[in-house]
C-alpha cells in the first residue's frame, strides 16, 4: 500500500496538483477535491466536487452551523452524503483514492474521519493534501515509512508536480 501526501499552505497549488492528477489518469482515483468559491475577489466559501460528478457545499461564510473554521460555517450534509460514498467505494473496490483536502473543515465530520482511517489501511493507492504543518489528528499517519511526504510550495510546484505525477504512473503500473 502506498501513501503519498502532499502538504503545503494555503494558495501554494495543492488543489492544481491534485487536478493534473486527475487529468493524467482519468477514471483511476476515487475521492474528491475541494475549490474555493469566489464573489469577485472574494472568498466567501468552498465547494466539494467528487470524482463521480457530483459537487455540493462544504463551507459558506456566514452560514449557521455548530462547526465554524473561522468566519466559516461548516456544511456536513453534502460531504457526509457526497465525499464520505467515494471513500466507501474506494474502500469496498480496493481502487486508489484521492482526498483534496484532509483539514479542518473535513475533521468537523466524525464520519469523514472513520472513513479516513479504514481507508488508510485497506486502499492500495491514497493520494492525500493536507495543511503544512499538518493537523495533529492527522499527523500520527504521516509517520509510518510508506508515506512519501512532499512539503509544496510555490517555488517547487512545478517540479514536485512532475515528480508525483511520474510517482503515481508507476504505481498504478502505467
């Protein structure tokens, strides 16, 4: 089993690496990837969008809601009823996942982190961004040897871009 995980700051890429991914192997992962939602130059929340197609709300700011990341209401519905199923799928399948991001906003989701965890010791193939540095809940997975870590930033986007990208061709065994 092999686990890759990309870490970085926020705006350093990790969403635009993830979707190279995406492109360069379609159909292989299972899993979603988050993007902000923009009013103008404004960030005013961010959207969930799986790999199946379907696209929901994972957090609004100003919205009501018992999780709040900063001027964030945290909307579980959509990742619980959208994001959580491709995990299932990818755990029942054995297929490879991808999950853009694993944060705070996810965390909010008890289930979100269950299904985390059992995925993390039964997918062949897991391709992880989370916040540098990385949560505390998360961080005791990182230290295991299988783990490749890659710390993103914008100075080596593009060649780390490159390098995970011919990673994962040799592990699906392209």
């Amino acid at each position: 089993m092999q686990r890759i995980v990309i870490l970085g700051k926020p705006g350093v890429g990790k969403t635009t690496l993830v979707k190279t991914v995406i492109e360069s192997f379609p159909g292989c992962f299972r899993g979603f990837y988050t993007e902000e939602i923009r009013e103008g130059r404004e960030r005013v929340g961010f959207r969930i969008k799986t790999l199946s197609g379907k696209e929901g709300i994972l957090a609004k700011r100003d919205q009501p809601s018992p999780f709040r990341i900063g001027r964030y209401g945290v909307l579980l519905q959509d990742l619980e009823t959208m994001g959580i199923p491709e995990i299932e799928d990818a755990i029942r399948g054995k297929s490879p996942l991808l999950l853009d991001e694993v944060g705070k906003m996810e965390f909010c989701s008890f289930r979100f982190r269950q299904a985390l965890f059992q995925a993390w010791d039964v997918v062949p193939l897991l391709l992880v961004t989370s916040c540098f540095p990385p949560l505390p809940e998360f961080r005791d997975l990182l230290e295991s040897e299988a783990v490749k870590k890659f710390v993103l930033d914008r100075e080596n986007r593009n060649r780390l871009g490159r390098e995970i990208v011919s990673l994962v061709q040799v592990l699906l065994e392209f």
